[in-house]
C-alpha cells in the first residue's frame, strides 16, 4: 500500500532475473492440463493404434518370423512405431492448441500476460514434448507384448525420442500460427506430416529401396529419427548415428529459433 495515497500497488510478477517463472509454469500446467483430462483419447488412442498395427504386421501378415538383418522384425518395427506416435502426438498438442486459441479469439489469453517470446517458446514446446515423452512410454509398454523394447543404449533412444518430440513441438506451434483454420491445419497433417512419417523407414529397412527412393529416404529428416531411435534400441541403423543425431539436434534448434522469432513477431497471431 501506498503511504501518500492510501492504494494498494498489486505486486510485480516474480521474476528470476529475466524469467518470468509463475507466468512460464502456468502456461506450461495449463498446456499439459489440456491433453490430460482427455488422456484415454490424447494418450491411450495412439497407443492402441500403434497395437493394432503391431498385431497386423505381426500376426495378420505373419512377419513376426520374419529378420531385418539379423533382428527380428517386431524388435525391429517396435522403434519405429514409438517414435511415429512420438512425433504425431506432439505435433498434433502444439498445434491444436494454437489454432484452437486463434479460432476462439482467446490469444490474448497468453499474448497479454507478461510472457517474453523465450518464454512462450518454452511453455508451449515444454507442454507437447510432454505428451510426446509420455506417448512413448506408453506405446512402449504396449508394444512390449510383441517385441524386445528394452534399449540397448538408454541415452541414444532418450535423445531421439526427444529430439523428435521438441522438433515437431516446434513445427505444431508454427503452424498452428500459420493455420487460419483447421482445415488448413488438416492439410499440413495430411500432405506434410503422415507422408514423412510413414515414408520414413517405420516399417522397413531403406536398403531394400531401389534408387532414386533410397536417395530421396535419406533426405527425409524423419527417417533419421527414427533410424537414431531404432539404434538406441537395437544396435542396428541404416545411416550414420552421428549424422542422424546432428541433423536432428540442428532442426530441432531451428525450429525453436523460428518459433520464437514467430512470437517475437506476433506472426499471424494479431489483428
């Protein structure tokens, strides 16, 4: 309270340095709050999706006898379908929450508060890689009933799995800035994000593809996350880890980068 003029001065909100912490964890609960009060649809949907495709190829076609170079093909295919549910369920958190705030005119929700651009980054980022890291877990586990998915090395598979969750946090956030609808955000999911992914290694081996396909899956960032995550669990890898791991740690820094410049800039987020 002021001594001269008998008001009450509300408090600043409590920084830490430059960070606004409470402002930061608020939207960061409040994005993971989202997905999980509909967990049974945000979290056990893609699980059970990823079962089924596990019983088709395994039971239905038969491949559970089957060997990619000296690996059984569940033990193989597991990874793959890990990180698939990975990078839809995080992709599809950020941008859903964007586009819903944009369609509803309740951007000013975050935009207004005293959140830095670094800071709207974080929290959005932060709250799909969450569901992306608990999605994994959780396909794991159900896969388990098919396949090894017991890593051989525990940090290799930690790293792509989060490299993948934080790159495509970061795609989900940008375009949910650039949709103007869902049905432009449909088109992203549809055209861009299932192609990568499925044409990306989840399901075989990318010796096997005659040129100019083989060429073409080693340009698909995608297939590099994946192959990562596929040799933290079992050893093997189509492509050099190193390169998979640098090309997935660069894009995933730029997208944060671009995400934050997006913010900085109010990108399509104000009238």
């Amino acid at each position: 309270m002021s001594e001269q003029s008998g008001t009450i001065t509300p408090p600043a909100p409590r920084r830490y340095g430059a960070l606004n912490l409470i402002g930061l964890k608020t939207l960061y609960e409040r994005e993971v709050r989202r997905f999980w009060k509909v967990a049974v649809q945000t979290i056990f949907g893609p699980v059970v999706s990823s079962w089924l495709l596990m019983v088709v190829f395994v039971m239905a076609f038969g491949a559970g006898h089957r060997v990619v170079d000296g690996i059984p093909f569940p033990d193989f295919l597991a990874p793959g379908l890990i990180m698939l549910t990975v990078i839809q369920n995080a992709f599809a958190n950020s941008s859903s929450s964007i586009i819903v705030a944009k369609v509803q005119g309740t951007t000013t929700d975050f935009l207004m508060p005293p959140l830095s651009p670094a800071e709207l980054t974080a929290a959005f980022v932060a709250g799909a890689t969450t569901r992306g890291l608990l999605v994994a877990v959780a396909t794991a586990l159900s896969v388990a009933l098919f396949a090894d998915v017991t890593p051989i090395n525990w940090a290799v598979a930690f790293f792509f799995i989060l490299v993948a969750s934080v790159l495509f946090s970061a795609l989900g956030v940008l375009s949910g800035m650039w949709a103007d609808k869902f049905d432009n955000l449909a088109f992203v999911t549809s055209f861009v994000i299932t192609p990568l992914t499925f044409l990306s290694g989840t399901f075989y081996s990318i010796k096997v593809l005659p040129e100019p396909f083989h060429t073409l899956s080693l340009i698909n960032p995608v297939f590099h996350l994946i192959d990562g995550v596929r040799f933290g669990f079992t050893g093997h890898a189509d492509a050099s880890v190193a390169v998979s791991a640098l090309i997935g740690l660069v894009l995933a820094l730029g997208a944060v980068v671009a995400v934050w410049m997006a913010f900085r800039s109010g990108w399509r987020m104000k009238a």
